[in-house]
C-alpha cells in the first residue's frame, strides 16, 4: 500500500474535526477525497503530506509516518500547491530547474524542457511567472509537484479557479500522470463532477468521516436513491418515487391504458445522492 | 548547500534587473548621500572633525545593521506568499531557503554599502583612506552580518504579517536615533547613550568611523578609544543569541507552515485589497 490511514483523528481545541478517517491507496491509483467545504479534507491532505500533526491514528505514506517522514522520503513525494504569487520574479524554465536539483541527491528529476513539454508551458519558459495567466500558473503548480518524479502526488483543490476549459486540460494532464508515471495520486475536491473523470476510488467524506467510497458505478448502485415518476391521470397529477422505476411504469399502463399522460421518469443522478447524503450528514 | 547558494545567486540577480527593487537599493544611499552633501563643511562642535567625515562611516555601519530589517521583511513575505511553504514540500528546502536567504540579502547589503562609499570617497573630505584600516571594515562588516541577520530571521518570523512588519520600522529609527550614526553618542544624555551601546547598530557604526576615520578622530568616542575589543564582545553576543535562537524559532514557524494557512493569508490579504 502507498497510502494507509487508520483511524485518523484531528481535533483542534476541543472541536474534533476528522473522527476515525481510514482508507488505504494502492501503487497508482487515484484517489478524490469529495466532500463540501469544511468536510475536513485539507486537513487530511495536510497530514498525509506531513505539514500538520494529528491528534490521533495510524497514518502511512510510502510506509513511513508522515510526522517522521526524513529528506529522503520528501523527495518522493509530490506537492500540489495554489499558487498565488510566490517567486513572481523567477522565470518558469528557471524556477523548474532550480527545484529539480534539489532532488539530484536522490533521483533523477524530471529534465526541464521534457516537464515544460509535458505541461505545456514550452513558449512561456523564459517569462517571469508573475507575467502567468491563472491557468498557466496552474500548470506550473503541477509541473512543480512532479519535477522529483514523486511516488505519491498530493493535489488539494487542484481545479479551484479554474475556467472549463483549463480544467479539462489539467485533467488529461493528471490521468496522464496515473497512466504513464505509475504515479499514485490523492486529490480533493468538492465536485463530484471531477472526483468521477478523474478518480479510480472516490471517498465521500462529510463532517469528518468517510460516508461512502468506492468507484462511481459502485458508488452510484451503493447509494442510488429511487427514481421520481410523474404522471397524470384525467386531468389529475400524480407523483411517485420508486427503486424500480421500469416495472412501476409498466404497472401504471396495465391499470390505467390511455388514460396516462404528460408521463415523466426522473432518473436520480449520483449527484442528487451525494448531495442528499452530505445534507443527512451536516 | 549548494542549492542553497544558487538560490541566493538567483535571488540577488532578480533584485538587481527588475525596477522596483533596483528603485530601493539606490534611494536609501541617494539620500545618504544628499544627506552629506549638506554635512560636508559642517563642522562637529569645537573639535575641528567635519561632521560629513563622521557620518559616511556611521551611515554604511548603520546600512549593514539594517540588513536585519530586510532580513525580516522578506521572510515575513515568502511566508504570506507561499514561497516558504513550497521551501518546505522540496527535500532540504528549508535549509536551502535560507542559506538563499543570507547569500541574497548579505549580497545585495554588500552592493548597497559599496554604491553608498564609492561616491561617499568623493563627496566627503577627512577620511583617512590613506591609512584606512580595511582588514577592521572586514571584520567589523562581517561579523555584524553575523549579530544581526539571525535576529532579523528571528523578527521575521515572529512577525507574521506585511502590516506588522511595518511597526518594527518605529522602535529601529528610534534606535537609529539613539545609536549615534548621525550625531556622536558622547553628545546624548547618558542613559540613552547607555540604550544605545546595547544595540549592534552603536558599535557597527563605531567599527566603520575607526577604520575609516585618521586615529586622531578616536577623541570624539566614548572614553577616547576605539574599543575594539568591547565592538566584538558586543558583536559576539548578539551574534550568538542569535544563532542560538533563530532555529529554534524558525523551525516553529516553519513546522506551522501549511496549505491552508497560505490560503486564509491570502484571503486576508485579498480582502485588505477589495
């Protein structure tokens, strides 16, 4: 396992933010942490990553205690951050090469002009990274976290700010990653939209606890709510929610014929289920 | 290590090619240097000493000491912008931050004095550079970097906001004040001459004026003497305060280093912006 988590507490003060958090994470896998703001992902991420101490469990990483975690294990794991205006003088090719060769002690980083190739950032090498757009600074982001080749690649909010557009490119940009690196990568998010594109494993967490995980087929068919069936009946409406939508349908044409009209089914979508099991939760 | 030095390299090039930065290292020995300008035919009291010729020495100890202003300053800033914590998510990338750290600031310190003393040579008569004693100026130069850069880390990370950082500028220029860079201590009442003596700024603007003054200026100073051997006794004890107590504060600042606190500084500062 790359990742194994047991039992995580976090508890600030006396408001306990993460009760009992335990996953586990495979060589190459990508995993999405998906809940709303203030589930406690951060604070997950921010643990496993080994830049917060926490209250209570079992945590692993690469086989080692992120709290324990020496220079050597930090080289071969990847960070993700928003960048906001750090090294703004630094040119994109120079910053790059610069953090790559703080991983020549222990690998071979990730040669700059193949990592700019990769994210796309080849015409903007030699430009001051404050002159970035917010997409492009995105990509310099990722480009950052991967430069040591890491084992493990930690994204919190990656897409944040992002326009559609940026955002499907940093999503083939990922998937690339888990495909052709072996990278296994953790990242969070609250739509459920890109946890689905982009992860193996999706792991629900609501107010500090992991309500449900699995893919999202297995997640749709754990956590299907039933369909809406809307009909009427001589001028006069009905509505009914049924798991079984096909046969109840049938059913209504048997007993009524023609007289059923302005018939509609409303498939539950995995949102509308996450969304009502994270209300349950809050 | 080595990063850690190409990473001041890289630093101190930036702040000499982009304008603003290039803007701040000249106003301050511009205006010294206007400062002078002004001095040069004054006299101090009845000693027959110009003040201009007591003040270049006093300016540059006083512009080195305030490399710990600068010091502080930028950390305070890579903290608020990020530039600390991704120092944290590389191998060795704290240590090397600030080994950059010390290169760039103690580099671009070293440029500033020599912008302010080369023309500073021209513009000011009664120094004694035939005799000038520039093994002091090195030494003297040296290890004040050494008292005062580790406090101004400490500063830095004590302080966490740009905003905060601004009100350590007021007890410095009091400092300034007390510190005899611009007018002898000897003329101060003798508790503040006394508050002065116990600031590194006194005795690295007292180590300039003797390596740079003729040996007869010596008469202004306190007791008449140099006094070389207090200059790096006081020198010395900052200097090793400091380095015992900068990693103990910044590893505590660093180990609080996180995502999420970058973002909630830069929603705060976003909001001060709005």
């Amino acid at each position: 396992m790359v990742l194994t988590v047991d039992g995580l507490r976090m508890r600030y003060g006396d408001r306990e933010v993460l009760h009992d958090v335990t996953f586990e994470a495979r060589p190459g896998e990508v995993l999405a942490l998906l809940g709303p703001n203030g589930a406690g992902k951060s604070t997950t991420i921010e643990i496993l990553e080994g830049f917060r101490l926490r209250s209570a469990g079992r945590v692993e990483v690469l086989g080692v205690d992120p709290a324990a975690g020496d220079e050597r294990w930090r080289s071969r794991i990847g960070i993700v951050l928003q960048s906001w205006r750090d090294h703004g003088n630094w040119r994109v090719g120079e910053l790059l090469h610069h953090l790559g060769s703080y991983y020549t002690p222990y690998q071979r980083a990730w040669p700059t002009g193949e990592l700019l190739d990769a994210v796309g950032l080849t015409p903007y090498a030699g430009q001051k990274i404050k002159t970035l757009s917010g997409g492009q600074r995105r990509r310099l982001d990722v480009a950052i976290g991967i430069v040591g080749r890491p084992d493990v690649l930690f994204l919190d909010e990656p897409t944040t700010g992002f326009d559609p557009e940026a955002r499907s490119e940093f999503h083939e940009l990922v998937r690339g990653l888990a495909a052709e690196q072996g990278t296994t990568i953790l990242l969070t998010t609250h739509d459920l939209d890109e946890a689905s594109k982009l992860a193996h494993r999706i792991l629900v967490l609501a107010a500090g606890r992991i309500i449900a995980a699995g893919s999202t087929a297995q997640l749709t068919e754990l956590i299907a709510g039933e369909d809406e069936v809307r009909w009427s009946v001589d001028g006069q409406a009905f509505r009914k929610s049924t798991a079984d939508s096909t046969a109840f349908v049938r059913e209504l044409f048997a007993t009524y014929g023609d007289a059923v009209s302005e018939l509609e089914v409303r498939r539950v979508s995995l949102e509308d289920t996450y969304l009502a099991l994270v209300r349950e939760q809050a | 290590m080595r990063t850690g030095w190409q990473r001041g390299l890289i630093e101190l090039r930036q702040s000499f090619t982009n304008g603003p930065e290039l803007f701040s290292h000249f106003l301050w020995p511009v205006l010294m240097l206007a400062a002078l300008f002004f001095l040069r035919h004054r006299d101090f009291g009845s000693t027959g000493f110009l003040l201009g010729a007591l003040a270049l020495p006093s300016i540059l100890g006083m512009n080195a000491a305030m490399g710990m202003v600068s010091m502080s300053q930028q950390l305070t800033a890579d903290r608020e912008d990020g530039t600390l914590l991704r120092a944290k998510a590389v191998p060795n990338g704290m240590v090397s931050y600030l080994i950059g750290k010390v290169v760039s600031v103690a580099g671009g310190l070293l440029v500033d004095l020599a912008i302010l003393l080369i023309p500073g040579l021209f513009l000011v008569e009664g120094l004694a550079l035939g005799s000038a004693h520039w093994s002091t100026l090195i030494w003297v130069l040296l290890l004040g970097l050494v008292a005062t850069l580790p406090i101004g880390a400490i500063l830095g990370s004590v302080f966490t906001t740009a905003r905060s950082q601004g009100l350590i500028q007021l007890p410095m220029l009091a400092l300034i004040a007390v510190s005899g860079i611009f007018y002898p201590i000897t003329a101060l009442p003798g508790w503040l001459e006394g508050i002065g003596q116990l600031t590194p700024v006194y005795w690295m603007g007292l180590g300039m004026r003797s390596a740079l003054l003729p040996d007869e200026a010596v008469v202004v100073e306190v007791g008449e003497s140099w006094r070389h051997l207090e200059t790096a006794a006081v020198l010395g004890l900052w200097a090793i305060a400091g380095l015992l107590l900068a990693p103990v504060v910044l590893r505590r600042m660093a180990r609080r280093e996180s995502g999420s606190k970058v973002a909630e500084r830069r929603e705060r500062a976003l909001q001060r912006v709005a």
